[in-house]
C-alpha cells in the first residue's frame, strides 16, 4: 500500500486529506486465476528469500511497476487479513514514497496498468459505493469505489475503506449505492 505525493494532477476533491495525496495501484492481468482483471495493491507470494512481509512486498512492488525501492519508506504491517474467496492470507503493507519513481506494468503476465489515484477521491462521497456478489450459495457485499472510470472493489477496497475509516478520513456517503463489478461487464 503505497502512498505519497501525487506528482502531476492533484485531486479535484476536497476533504479531510491534502489533494495531492496518493496511492498506486495496478490492474490484474484478465488472464490470472485469481482476482483477474481487479485493480489491486502491488503484491503477491512471500518466498523462502523474503525476510518477512516487508521485505516481499517491496521485492512484489519493484518487479509488478518497476519502482525503486530504496524511495520507499516502508511504515510496518496492518494485522492479516483473509481473503475467503481465493484462500489468501494478506499482511497489508503501508508504505510511504519518499523518492518517486517511474512506475509501469512491468510483467503483463500479472499486471497491465499502474497507476497513482488521489486519495481525496477515493474519499469523495460521490466516488463510493459497494458491490454485491455471490459465490456459491453466500452472498457478500464489498466497499467500492469508482474513480475516472475504473472500479476498485474486493480486497483492495476493503483495506482502503477499513483504513480511511480507522483514520477518520471517511465521510459519509450512501452504502445503499451498488456499482456493478466490471468483471461482470465483459
């Protein structure tokens, strides 16, 4: 979970956070299988070389986008979390940017965009929503958000809406609005 400064265009939004305040985030590769074609923190697999979480989430987020990681400032790990629908143990790494770099899919087995969203529209009332979904016989219902024409929801969104409302960024907005998945829409 990357943060920093947006470097170009600053959010149109207005809130509790400065406008110029970021995070990076990918779009999954249609063809993996899990979580295809989500938008998604950069990630994946701790191996045997990674010395804990930290270690293998800079390692993830260098070979997904091409960042450097010595700009990254990692600020720990949030508790783990499950991930029910594909078997996953996730340990969250926020992270702060303190030297930009160049970011972009790198491997487009796994990742086909990189991209840095503001995260006053993410906070934006206007920009949330949640998504219903069954699998199976359960029903379940994700936070969502829906930011220049792309859907983050599942995982993701459920850590971001999980933080900004720990830090007390949320503001109100309609849970009763659901967006449909754009996995549903192909």
């Amino acid at each position: 979970m990357l943060f920093g400064v947006l470097d170009s265009v600053p959010s149109r939004a207005s809130g509790p956070v400065a406008r110029d305040l970021d995070v990076l985030l990918l779009r999954r590769a249609a063809t993996l299988g899990s979580h295809a074609g989500q938008i998604a923190f950069p990630g994946g697999r701790l191996e045997a070389s990674d010395d804990g979480p930290i270690a293998a989430a800079l390692r993830e987020a260098a070979e997904e986008t091409g960042l450097d990681p010595d700009g990254i400032e990692p600020l720990g790990t949030l508790p783990v979390m499950s991930v029910p629908v594909s078997n996953h143990i996730v340990t969250p790494v926020p992270a702060w940017w303190t030297r930009p770099s160049d970011v972009a899919a790198v491997d487009h087995d796994e990742s086909v965009e990189v991209f840095r969203v503001p995260v006053a529209d993410l906070l934006d009332p206007a920009n949330r929503a949640n998504t219903e979904f069954r699998l199976g016989t359960r029903a379940y219902r994700s936070p969502a958000f829906t930011v220049d024409g792309r859907l983050v929801w599942g995982f993701t969104a459920l850590v971001l809406s999980r933080m900004f409302d720990e830090l007390g960024w949320a503001e109100a907005w309609d849970p009763a609005r659901i967006v449909e998945r754009d996995d549903l829409r192909r």
